[in-house]
C-alpha cells in the first residue's frame, strides 16, 4: 500500500492533464508573485513558476523526465506563438525600414558572441561537448533552440536551463546598463533585450512600450534565424 502511494504521483503525470495543469497553475501563481513584489527585473514571473514546478516535483518525487514528457504538449505551442510575433513586427515595419543598416551591422557579432562566449566559459570548466552544445543556443528563443541543440547533440533539460537563466540575467543586466548608459530610445533597449534575452526579454520589452516589443521580436527573431544557420556549421568544423 505505501509503495502504490508513492508511485501515486507519478502515475498521475503519465497523462498529459496534470503536467500541463501544474504548469499553467504555476505560470498564473508566478505571475501573481511578481505583481505582488512590485515587477522586479531580476526575479520575473517565469522564474517564480519554474522554481513553483520543480519544489512541486521534488516534493512529490516525481521523476522530471515523466513530467517533461506530459507537458510536450505545450511546448508545442510555443512555435504559433513565436511566429505571431510578426504582428508588432509588422505595426513597426517603418521604424525597422529606417534602421536597416544599424540592425545588419550589430545582430550577426552579437549572435556569434553569444555563443562563442558560452561555449569558451564551459570548455574552461571542463565541460564534456555535451553540455557546450546545450548551452551554445541559450540566446535562441526556445522552438528553435531545441532544434539546434538536437543538431548538436546537446541534452534538451541543460539547454532549457541555460535558457532561462540566459532570459533573466539579459533581462536584469540590459534593465541595469540601460540606466547607467541613459537610453531611453525604446528602439535600442527593445533590440538589445531580443538578442540576449530572447522570449523573456522580449516579454520585458512589451511591458515597455510596443515599439520596444517590436524591435524585441525583430532582434529574437533574426537571431534565432542566424544562429540556426552558422552555428550547426561551425560546430561541425570546430568539433
């Protein structure tokens, strides 16, 4: 009887519904929280969610491969809504027109650094190819990313770290310069959050104004392309 109560839950996250449900629930709680702790840049609502998800798991001893396996469903969801993203890309389509030259000349260093720098702090670690080639995608909103790192070989759980915590560090750290600096052309601070901080910056940047959400879009966007197109090549010539 006590081993049947303590398989229990994980008899309950082999189907989809309770996966999917503690992910929503915690998606909401997370949201609530950062609302009531004033919208802090360092700690947003995603990050409250996902640590809700994991106490829930270890608390229930529930393996996370089972839980991962309910909630495919809606990770599937999470191309649709990247592709609609070309919305607010096509309400600033003048904005974008203007500043070709600016984005042309500043995505592609930006994309190559992001990974490059990963990849280079984890081999000084001492990490195996494995772990470089989950973390060389981190700044690559995730539908894509997932399908980079499965091109390389990478582990699907480490990517889906690294991308978090890659999507609140660029959040805090572009929230923090931006003041320093003193920009306030919501063009720029918008860019530079879609870059580095993919879906999570990007989220930021709407919470700005929709010109920042928009040239987020553009720059998470044109990022994930251009990383989707070198990096499998250059990983194959370098390893």
């Amino acid at each position: 009887m006590l081993d049947s109560l303590l398989t229990l839950p994980n008899h309950l996250f082999e189907t989809p519904i309770a996966a999917i449900a503690l992910t929503l629930l915690a998606f909401f709680a997370g949201n609530q929280v950062f609302q009531w702790i004033g919208r802090p840049s360092w700690c947003p609502g995603i990050l409250i969610a996902a640590l809700i998800v994991v106490l829930t798991l270890v608390l229930l001893s529930v393996n996370y491969e089972v839980y991962q396996q309910g909630a495919a469903w809606l990770v599937l969801l999470l191309g649709p809504a990247t592709v609609a993203l070309g919305i607010p890309l096509y309400q600033q389509m003048h904005h974008i027109r203007a500043l070709w030259k600016p984005i042309l000349f500043t995505l592609p260093p930006a994309a190559i650094l992001a990974a490059v720098y990963s990849v280079l702090l984890a081999w000084l670690a001492g990490a195996t190819p494995e772990v470089m080639a989950s973390l060389a995608p981190k700044s690559v909103t995730a539908p894509i990313a997932i399908s980079i790192t499965e091109q390389l070989g990478g582990s699907i759980p480490v990517l889906m770290g690294g991308l978090l915590i890659t999507g609140v560090m660029a959040t805090f750290w572009v929230s923090v310069l931006v003041k320093i600096l003193n920009i306030q052309d919501h063009r720029v601070i918008g860019f530079a959050l879609g870059i580095n901080g993919h879906a999570i910056g990007t989220v930021r940047a709407f919470e700005l104004s929709p010109t920042a959400g928009a040239f987020s879009s553009l720059g998470m966007g044109l990022t994930a392309v251009f990383t989707a197109l070198f990096l499998p090549i250059a990983w194959r010539l370098v390893f």
